[in-house]
C-alpha cells in the first residue's frame, strides 16, 4: 500500500468517531452495542482502503464488518468510502493487529479475513507476516471454539508460507483454491489489490483454515 502524507487525515478521523471507532478498548465486550444489534463480527486486517468490507457488508446486511487498517493515511480513504456507502454495518479502526486480544474479547468476533496481506518475504521479517504464529495466536483469543479464518492472496511465496503456517498450528485447512477466479467459489468480493493483480493475470489463491481448539 503507498503511504501518502495526509495531514488533514487526523481532524477528518476526528470528525467520524462513530465510524472510525477512536477508543477501542473501551468498547471490548460491547462490540454489538455499537452496531445496536446481535448479529455476528466479521473483521478484515489490513483492510487497507475497504472495498472489500464495504461490498461484504452489502452483499450480506445481517453481519457487522469491521475493517482494522494500521496505516493512518490508508484508512482514511476506508473512512472516506464508508460515510459515502452508508452502510450501517460497517466500522474502522486505525490499529495495529497485535492489539485486538486487548479490543474485542475471547467469542466476540467470528471470522478474520486476511487479503493480500504484505508477503514480507526476507526470513528476518518472518514475525511480520499476518499468518505468523503469535498473529495466529492472536486471533485465536478473539475468535470462538472453530473459529475461522479466511485468506486470498496473489503471492505464491507467502500462499505457501501461510498453509505450513497454519497447518503447523494445528488448523483445518479447507477449500484451498490455487486459481480462485477460475474455480466455482461464488459470491467473490474483490479487494483492491485482487482487482490490480488479477487485471494484470496473476492467479488468486485462497484458503479457509479452521481452529480446532
Ligand atoms: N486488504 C487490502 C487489499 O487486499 O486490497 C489491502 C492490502 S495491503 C497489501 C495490506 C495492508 O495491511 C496495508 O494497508 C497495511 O498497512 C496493513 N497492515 C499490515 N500489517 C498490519 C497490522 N499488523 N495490523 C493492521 N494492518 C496491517
């Protein structure tokens, strides 16, 4: 993701509060009081500008979305679609994904999706890579019992690197697709980077991986 230098970016954050969530830990374990219903969570991490949660949250109305973005100056332009689609079932937060077991609590969330997530590939940066173990972990302390965790990316490396990842973590790994838009997965919502990578031919690969604690 470029980072540009946008320094209104704060003020226009400051201005969405109930959009672009400012004090998250604050709402751990009251999650569905924000979006004043008891449907279930869905995050994506590294939203990156959003298309991807913001067409999920339209394709499916009975599930609340939220999009965790680290970089300040990329989710800003997630805030800037999401106030312009009106969608009620969608927020942000401009956080690093390490945090969320101190955001939502053990259940609260019931899926993580991972798009195209940065492949990091020197070995040095291994603890980067968002399907790393301890971000494994991670997303076991927020998810249920089975909870699930979807993946897509272009890079083959990182695809590779993802499944021993997870498998060596003891999940389930199922619907693995090495050519999603040649397969017959249905109802696909592109992200950014999906729609860049596959104008420009390469393969989408794709995962569900399953805890089994
Ligand atoms: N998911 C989007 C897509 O498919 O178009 C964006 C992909 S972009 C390559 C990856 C995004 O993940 C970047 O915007 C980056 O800032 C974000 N990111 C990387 N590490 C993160 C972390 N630890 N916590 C939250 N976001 C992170």
């Amino acid at each position: 993701m470029r980072l540009r230098n946008k320094p209104w970016a704060k003020d226009f954050i400051a201005q969405h509060p109930h959009l672009l969530i400012p004090q998250p830990k604050e709402v751990m374990g009251s999650w569905n009081s924000i979006f004043k219903n008891d449907n279930p969570i869905h995050i994506e991490v590294g939203t990156g500008k959003g298309q991807f949660i913001l067409g999920m949250a339209e394709q499916n109305p009975d599930i609340n979305y939220i999009g965790v973005e680290l970089a300040e100056s990329v989710v800003v332009a997630a805030l800037q679609k999401t106030i312009e689609s009106a969608l009620p079932n969608v927020r942000l937060l401009n956080v690093n994904a390490e945090e969320l077991p101190d955001i939502f609590k053990s259940g609260e969330v019931d899926r993580v999706y991972l798009n195209f997530s940065d492949p990091w590939p020197k070995k040095r940066h291994e603890k980067r890579r968002l399907t790393y173990r301890t971000f494994l972990e991670t997303y076991e302390r927020i998810l249920p019992k089975n909870g699930e965790i979807h993946f897509k990316t272009d890079n083959q490396g990182l695809f590779e690197y993802s499944l021993t990842s997870l498998s060596a973590y003891g999940m389930l790994l199922a619907y693995i697709s090495l050519d999603l838009h040649k397969s017959d997965f249905e109802g696909n919502v592109m992200t950014e980077y999906e729609e860049k990578f596959s104008a420009k031919g390469q393969r989408i690969y794709r995962v569900e991986a399953k805890y089994q604690n």
